[in-house]
C-alpha cells in the first residue's frame, strides 16, 4: 500500500462482483480492497477481462458490488436505492468517456450544462459554471460551437468539463485517449495533469503505459485482483515498457 | 413549504428542458415526425371540423327557431299508429274549422290560436306578368304574433277581414317585385287562380333554411282564413303559443284534450291529430346533433389510437436509436423519474404539435364547408372543442408514450453505453 492522504475518498473493502451467464459465474471483481485519498492520479492498468472496467463502474456508482462494502466520502454506497446512487454520480462523480457521448444537436454550452440539469441550479448558475469550467479546459472561445465544429480534442476537453461541472470528488476517465492521435492525446494528459496540480482526484482506465506514466500511482489488474499497486518511482514495469513501446510502434 | 417549491422548481426546470429537447429532437426529424403525427392531425382535424359543422347548424337551427317563438305548438290532423283510424284517408282525419271553436276559453294555458288554411300552390298574375309557386294560405290576425311574421307595410289580416270574409291578402316582398307592383302597392290587386285580391300589407320573409332544396323561388300570399273556403276545399292546421316556454306541454296536453272531445274521440282511441311543440323538435334535433357528435367521436377515437401507435412506435425506435444518450444521462445523474419524463413529454409534444396542426386544418375544413353551404356562415371551432382535441391528443401521448418512456427509464446505464 502506498502512503494514505489525510482524507479518504474512496475506500473498497473485499469487494466483488459477480455477473451470472448462464449457468457459469464470472467473478469481474473477486475480492479487491482499495483505498484513495484526496487529490491522486491513479492509472487503472490490465487487459481486456481483468476486470477494469468492472471497477470503474463500481466506483463509478454505476454498477453495485455483489458483496464487499464501497465507502465513498465516507458513505457506504453499498445500501443506496437507485435515486441515490443517481445523485451522488451527479455530485460526486465525474465521467469521461472514450467516445466522448456529446449530444450532437447541442452545443458545447448546452452539453456541459446537463449534469447541472439534474441537480438543482437555476440557469443563470448553470450558464455561468458551464462557461467557467469550459474556459478552465481552454475551450472559453468555443462555447457555441456544435460537436460536429470541433476536432477531437476539443470534444474531449468539453466531455472533461461537463464531468468537472459539478465539482465532482473523482474524475473517472475511461480511455480518454483511445479515439485521439498520440499529439491531442499529450494535449488531454497535459490537461489531467494540469487539473491534478488544480487538486482533482483522477482515476485513468487505460491499457497504454505512455497514458499511465503521467498517473503518480498505478494499479494493475488481472483477473478480477489487484496485481500490483505502486506509486509512479517504485514501479518497476515502467523503464520496460518505455522501451517495449519504444519498440513496438502505437498503433 | 420551500421544500416543495424548490421541487416544483425543479419539476419545471426539467419540463422546460425536456420540451426543449423534444422540440430539438422533433426539429431534427422532421419527415419522421410529420408521418408519424398524421393520425393525429386527422383525428383532430376531423372531429374538430365535424363539431364546427354541427355548432354552426346548430345556432342556425336554434336561431330559426327563436323567430318562431319556443313557445309555439302545431296542430295537425295525422293517422294515429293502430286502431281502426290506422289506414283512414286523409280526408276523413281532416279538421274543421269549427274543431277549434272557443278553444281559447278552454284551453288556459294557450295565450294564441290561429288555425292556418292551405290551398295549395297558385299562380298569381298583375297585368302581364305571372308569378307560378305561390303558396296562398288563410290566416288569422294571431299568426302574425304565433309565427312573428309582421308586416313592413299596410297592416295586418284583421279580424273583420274574416268575420266579412274580404278578398284581401297580404303579399310578401319577392312577389311585389316579381309581378312588378309599386314599392307601395297597397290598394292594388292581383289575380290568383281564378280570384282577384286587393293587397293590404307586405309581409316581411321568413328567414330561410335552405338545405339543398334552392331551385326555384317560392312566394307567399297570406288571406283571411274563411276566404280560402271560396277558392276551394282548404287543408285546416293550427298554430299556437303556449303563455310561456314552461307551460307549453300543459298547453299542448289540453288542446290535445279539446280536440279529443270536439272531434269525437272515445276514451282509448288513439288522437287523429298531433300536437307539436317546437320544443320537441329541438329536443330531437338535440339528440340527432348528438348522435353524429357521438359517431364522429367514435370515429376520431379509432384514428386516434390509430396515431397513437404511431406515436409509441416512432418513440421506441427514438429510444432505441438514443440509447447511448440515455446512458450518458443516467451516468451524470438522470433519475428514472428524469428520463421517463423527458421522453413522455416528447411524447405528449409530438401530439401537441399533431393537434395544432389538426385544429388548424379542421378550421380551413370548416371554412370550405361553410363555403359550400351558404346554410352555413362563417363558423368557427368552438373553444371547447379545441380543449377537447388537445386534452385527448395530450392523453394519446401520455397514454402510447409511457410504454417506450418506461422502457428508457430502465434502461441499464452501462449496457447503454456500450450499446452501438
């Protein structure tokens, strides 16, 4: 375990989930024990299968653990009716997705106003939090724009802001950089490590090692455990996969 | 207290978006969303036409009526339903004119008679020229009141023109001009059939109801009524006004009584003759007004529901083609309750919108119809009725937009995502 931070955010406790396929059941999470302090950048590392995802929709409150005990700031989520566990993803939680999921008959404004949508604000304070938030990802110029106006990047600069909108406690971001050229994707990091420096708890999923080196701690998964959990200096998968990758060209 | 309107706050700030985004989402399918509301702008269009139609009728009716009087009853010979009387000839059923002697003092309830002769059609001659069509009917000074006929010029069929039974008449308006008299043509006389008249008023025209029948042009000629007795065997009716609208079926039961009597009817037999309130013709125009209403509803209720299968098949396909978008919603915070409502007001809007749309054509459907048929002036859809379409296009929304709204509100959000 690495050095806790004075607060806890999220604290996992024997958590597992279970998906019935059939007759089978496929343990996604079998048993992981986790615990996140405020202002980290954690990289989410494993295969396709090891249970990644799996977390982050745990920890994401979008999915329920089949047992275990999920704290999140110190509330245990796992006993939250569904309306609950809906308005603390709207308070607490901020999703950044690889595909972006922008409404495309909105604009850049309107979609990241929508979580404030479901929250109570009024329209003058969701305006002006969209428009701020949208300035803090370099975006104050583009507010009107359509996302069919924008490039890449700049779509996922407003998925970022609309996930900081709310002033979520964690920002979970899933392959952020997955539909992006290695350039904008240096573009989005710069932006995660800027709003780590800002003091925003980050959660990367990614399975790309150069996404992972800007984590300061990274958590490796394989078959539904935690197979390693270091901060950025002690790992020692870093300098190897620098130079595999420096072989092996991205895709 | 500010908890509940903070909540409505919320309520509404949901509504307004949710209208927003359906009108968006109707904006960007706009062929897709004209078809699928056109069961609905027929619907709508139809009834609401239908009703105008009727509405205006209806005042048309009611407004002829009123010039009558509410309280006017008819009195006419008829064959009664069974007994013996069943099959007789219409002359034996005739009435007399002395059927109705000194009805007035025994029947208390009636403040007017008149009995009313037809003689039949005539044609009437000034000098060279002939008017055919001319109905010539024997009257008493009463009917001017009964049927609120007066006159605009010369005076009216007195009671000495009867006790004295003078070859007089009154003329109406068209004949004068047909047969080119004076403007004042009282003192002049006409020829009709056989007889020679002195005109001694005009009489002003009834307004007409024309339904279809315009063709040719019908005049009248009013004439004492023991006058007609000279121009050959005259058909004997009766007019009366009942003291007022609430009396009228007292009044109308003892001339019924009267007439028993003076015509000779045993107790059990059934009457010869029917007493006629206007009253009773509205009450059945009423119920045949109502009746098309319920037939029209009906048939707009099937064309509703009709549109409303559209509609509830065009929102799951809108719910299964925005699946990822719900997702993302209930990801950063959409309640069931939130989506439902979003996608039950896009519901509720498309039907909104069908029918405004449908009111819309059913007033230009009103506005050709009412071009067709002059019996009809200028209507317009009453405001009920528009309430009505839209309360009803409203629940069709409701009603064929929950199935698909429930089925996004349970939607799994991490299946949606993923979702192609």
């Amino acid at each position: 375990m690495t050095e806790k931070a004075e607060k806890l955010i999220i604290r996992l406790q024997e958590v597992t989930r279970i998906y019935k396929v059939g007759v089978e059941h496929i343990h996604a999470l079998d048993g992981i024990n986790l615990e996140l302090g405020e202002n980290e950048y954690v990289a989410v590392m494993g295969a396709s299968g090891s249970g990644k995802s799996t977390l982050m929709n745990v920890l994401g409150c979008l999915d329920r653990a089949t047992s275990g005990c999920y704290e999140l700031d110190g509330q245990d989520t796992t006993k939250m009716s569904d309306a609950t566990l809906a308005r603390i993803r709207n308070e607490r939680i901020g999703f950044v997705f690889q595909s972006f999921e922008l409404l495309g008959q909105l604009s850049a404004l309107k979609n990241v106003e929508m979580p404030l949508i479901y929250s109570q604000n009024g329209w003058w304070s969701r305006h002006m939090r969209a428009k701020n938030v949208l300035e803090r990802v370099g975006l104050g110029d583009r507010i009107k724009h359509k996302p069919n106006q924008l490039s890449g990047g700049e779509k996922q600069r407003v998925a970022i802001a609309r996930a900081l909108v709310c002033n979520p406690s964690i920002l979970l971001a899933d392959e952020p950089t997955g539909n992006l050229d290695s350039k904008t994707s240096e573009g989005i990091l710069d932006l995660f490590d800027q709003l780590y420096r800002e003091g925003q708890t980050i959660i990367i999923v990614t399975h790309e090692e150069h996404v992972a080196l800007h984590a300061r701690r990274t958590i490796h998964m394989r078959d539904g455990r935690i197979y390693s959990d270091l901060p950025r200096d002690q790992d020692p998968a870093y300098n190897t996969t620098m130079q595999e990758d420096a072989r092996e060209e991205p895709e | 207290m500010r908890a509940i309107i903070r909540m409505l706050a919320a309520f509404l700030r949901l509504f307004y978006q949710s209208v927003y985004l359906a009108l968006g989402q109707i904006w960007t399918n706009k062929t897709r969303s004209i078809l699928t509301t056109i069961g609905i702008v027929i619907g709508v269009a139809s009834v609401t036409a239908v009703i105008a139609a009727l509405t205006g009728l209806k005042a048309k009716v009611l407004n002829q009526v009123e010039s009558f009087g509410t309280n006017t009853i008819f009195i006419f010979p008829t064959q009664p339903d069974k007994g013996p009387m069943r099959h007789a000839s219409w002359w034996t059923i005739r009435f007399l004119p002395e059927h109705f002697d000194d009805i007035l003092e025994h029947c208390p309830s009636v403040e007017r008679f008149s009995r009313i002769a037809g003689v039949g059609r005539y044609t009437a001659h000034y000098r060279e020229k002939s008017a055919e069509n001319v109905e010539v009917m024997g009257i008493e000074p009463a009917y001017h009141e009964i049927q609120n006929r007066p006159v605009s010029l010369g005076r009216k069929i007195s009671v000495i023109d009867n006790m004295q039974v003078r070859p007089v008449c009154l003329i109406d308006p068209k004949l004068r001009d047909e047969l080119r008299l004076d403007r004042d043509c009282i003192g002049q006389t006409i020829r009709i059939g056989h007889h020679t008249f002195r005109i001694v008023g005009v009489i002003e025209r009834q307004p007409e109801l024309q339904l279809g029948e315009s063709g040719q042009e019908r005049y009248e000629v009013f004439i004492p009524f023991r006058t007609t007795f000279k121009m050959g065997k005259p058909w004997i009716m009766a007019f009366a006004a009942s003291k007022g609208t609430e009396v009228t079926e007292e009044a109308q039961a003892e001339i019924s009584f009267f007439l028993r009597r003076t015509r000779n009817i045993k107790p059990g037999e059934p009457d010869t003759f029917r007493v006629e309130s206007v009253k009773r013709f509205m009450d059945t125009f009423n119920s045949i007004a109502l009746m098309v209403t319920l037939v029209a509803g009906g048939v707009v209720g099937i064309s509703l529901l009709v549109g409303g299968v559209g509609i509830m098949n065009i929102m799951l396909v809108s719910v299964s083609e925005r699946t990822r978008e719900i997702g993302l919603r209930k990801a950063v915070g959409a309640k069931k309750s939130a989506i439902l409502t979003q996608f039950l007001i896009e519901a509720v809007v498309l039907c909104f919108i069908g029918g405004l749309v449908g009111v819309g054509i059913g007033q230009c459907l009103t506005m050709i119809i009412s071009g067709i048929n002059p019996v009809l002036d200028m209507v317009y859809i009453p405001a009920w009725a528009i309430l009505l379409s839209f309360s009803f296009a409203g629940s069709v929304g409701i009603f064929f937009g929950m199935f698909p709204a429930i089925k996004a509100a349970r939607l799994d959000p991490i299946e949606a995502l993923r979702h192609e």
